[in-house]
C-alpha cells in the first residue's frame, strides 16, 4: 500500500467521521422536540425511566423537523394494522 493510499483512506475516515458527528448533533437537536405522551392515546412517557426509553418508539421526520412518540401498545397495534393491509393487497393481486 503506498501512502497515497493511506492518504485516500484517511480522507475518507475523516470524511465518514464529521458525517457521522453532523448526523448524531442533528438527531440530538431534534430530542427537545420529544412530545411528553404517546401520540395516539396520550399515555404520559416519563424520560427519566430506562424501561419506557428503551421500549417506546420514536419516529423522526427530519425534513418536516416533526418527532413522534408512541408507546409499545400503540406501535404493536399500529404494525398489525399495517401486516393486515399488506397481506389483503398480496391476496388481491
């Protein structure tokens, strides 16, 4: 490998890096923007607690800078809905 090579390859990393810190910053300022309950049935959502944190769902639109909160009960709900509406459109066709 010549050290033109590892020149590229540093270029790159470092190129990856401030890409990566870019994004985490971007996400991070999008956290006070965290609604207090979840979106469908308003079910408060305590941010200190580890178990609600690691179990409720966050979806982030970025471009419409919008944050949404939703608690398992609603998330499994939600996705069976949805399995049901993809399962009648591959029957249909």
């Amino acid at each position: 490998m010549s050290s033109y090579d590892r020149k590229i390859k540093r270029k790159q990393k470092k190129q990856a890096e401030k890409q990566l810190e870019k994004d985490i910053a971007l996400k991070m300022g999008m956290f006070d923007r965290l609604p207090d309950e979840c979106d469908s049935c308003e079910q408060s959502f305590d941010k200190q607690n580890r178990e609600m944190v690691t179990t409720w769902n966050v979806v982030v639109r970025e471009k419409e800078k919008i944050v949404r909160l939703y608690c398992p009960e609603c998330w499994d709900r939600a996705t069976k809905i949805i399995k049901e509406i993809e399962d009648a459109r591959s029957t249909n066709l």
